[in-house]
C-alpha cells in the first residue's frame, strides 16, 4: 500500500503541475485562471483527452492537436517535476511508510500533513514560474498564502485543541507531524513579520531597485509559514543560491551588476528544500542545518 501510496503521489503531482503551470502564467499575466485551457496559436479549446498531465503531451508527439504547432515544453518538465516533488514529500514523511497500517488517526495526520505540504508547495511553484518568466509575485498567491497559513496555525493552536473529534491533530506527540510542519501561532506571526519587514526595508531604502515589493510578500508568506527563527537559514540560503547564480551569468557576461533577478525563484527552491528536509529523519536534517547556521 506504501508503493501504490507513494505512485499515486507522482499522478497528483503531475496533475497539479498542470494547474500550476497554467495559473503561473495567467497570474503572472495579470489574467484571470478562469476560462478553459486553449491552444495560444490557434484557439482550439482542449478536450478531456488532451488533459492528461504528461501522457497527453506524448501520445500528441508535443503537437497542438488541431493546428500541429508545437507545444512547448516546459508544459511536460513541469508536470514532471512537480510529480516528483510530491512524491519526495510524501516519502519524507514519517508516517507515510504507515498508511493504511496503523489506523485510522494516523491516516488522517498524514492525510493533513501531506495535504497542507502540496497546497504550500503548489503556492511556492507559481510563485517560482510566475517570477521567472513575468518577474512577477502574484499578490493572490503570496498575501493569501500568508494569510491562510496564519489562520490555520491560529485553529491549530486555541481552537482545534477543543473540538474532541479533532484534538488528535493538535496533541503533541511522536504521532503529530504537525507539530514541526506548522509553526505555533506565535513563531509563525513572527516569522511573517519579521521576514517581510527585512526585505521590505531592503525595498524602500533602495526604493525598489535593489528588491522588489514582491518578495516582501513572499517572504511573509515564507515567514508565516516556516516560523520564526527557522525561516531565517531559508531566507540566508535564497541569498547564497542567488549570489552564486549572479556570479556564474557574470562570468559568462550574461550579466552586470545593474541585471535584474528574479529573486523570488531563489526564495522559492530555498523554501521547497527546507520544506522536504524540515520532515525527512524525523526533522534532524533540518534541525541540524537551522542550529548550525544559528551557531555561525
């Protein structure tokens, strides 16, 4: 049941690489995702059979089905890799080797934390995509993000606790996943503070030039979602990531020291990474990374 478990995670994945791929670009378009999915070429609205997340896009030899222009590929990458990030999320979870094995309480802790997981990380990727091509931070992802993760560790925290059918879910334990993937109410508003308040300072001093306004709101949704003090080696990472990114286009003359990034996209793969290891071993790779930044 594990391996079936662990499959079905990839299928899911590469379902809502679909989605996310096709929200990244209307958002970062400033476009609304309702509206059926179409060939930009030519207009043909697809069919049922030209959904299937990646099966779709090779029975059709990566061609338009009605005009034969050539689909691009990023659709299938996409749909890949995100199959394959849920499926490491599922797997970094301690109690995904116990589905369907040691009732119905554990099913359902890691039914919420696998749940929570890919919805966080579905935000992160649009972010990412929408970021890189657009230079845009959609506010309706990052702001509700934030907000939803607030609320959330607010229930967690004072409501959950007494509704006797759910109080399971927020019971500290070596069964409550939750309590690593979801920060405390406290921790977590102090993250989202603190984080947004750092790069929007960055923003306003060098009145956005150094940082856009963007990733002030990525980081309150990063904050809010990581908790206070972890979000910082997070933060710390995405700087390292995107100084070693400046450095090599700079070296290729692909870039100057004026160039534009995309910073988002660096905060984003931080936070995914963090996001798998915070789970994998029991938390001890993530916790072990979190205290020897902090002892530097």
């Amino acid at each position: 049941m594990f391996a079936l478990s662990a499959v079905c995670s990839f299928i899911f994945g590469a379902i809502a690489g679909s989605f996310i791929d096709a929200s990244a670009e209307r958002w970062g378009q400033d476009k609304s995702i309702m509206g059926r999915s179409h060939c930009v070429s030519c207009g043909y609205i697809l069919k049922w059979k030209d959904l299937f997340p990646i099966f779709s896009f090779l029975a059709l030899g990566g061609r338009c089905a009605n005009c034969g222009v050539n689909i691009p590929k990023r659709h299938l990458v996409i749909e890949i890799i995100t199959g394959f990030i849920f499926f490491v999320i599922f797997l970094s979870l301690p109690l995904s080797k116990y589905v369907l094995v040691a009732g119905a309480h554990t099913d359902l802790i890691l039914l919420a934390n696998v749940v929570f997981l890919w919805i966080a990380t579905s935000a992160i990727l649009i972010i990412i995509l929408s970021d890189a091509r657009f230079y845009i931070i959609p506010d309706i992802v990052s702001i509700s993000s934030a907000m939803a993760i607030l609320a959330f560790s607010f229930l967690l925290d004072y409501v959950i606790p007494n509704i006797s059918f759910l109080s399971f879910l927020a019971t500290e334990g070596t069964n409550n996943v939750f309590s690593r993937i979801v920060p405390s109410f406290g921790q977590s508003l102090m993250g989202a503070t603190i984080g947004a308040l750092f790069f929007f300072s960055i923003s306003f001093i060098s009145r956005g030039k150094w940082m856009g306004w963007g990733d002030g709101k990525m980081a309150l949704f990063l904050g809010a979602l990581f908790g206070w003090p972890f979000v910082v080696p997070v933060v710390f990472a995405s700087f390292v990531l995107g100084s070693i990114v400046g450095i090599v286009l700079m070296l290729k003359k692909e870039a100057t020291m004026k160039s534009l990034l995309p910073f988002g996209v660096f905060l984003g793969i931080s936070a995914v990474f963090f996001l798998i290891f915070q789970n994998t071993s029991g938390g001890q790779i993530f916790k072990f990374f979190a205290s020897s930044f902090f002892a530097l």
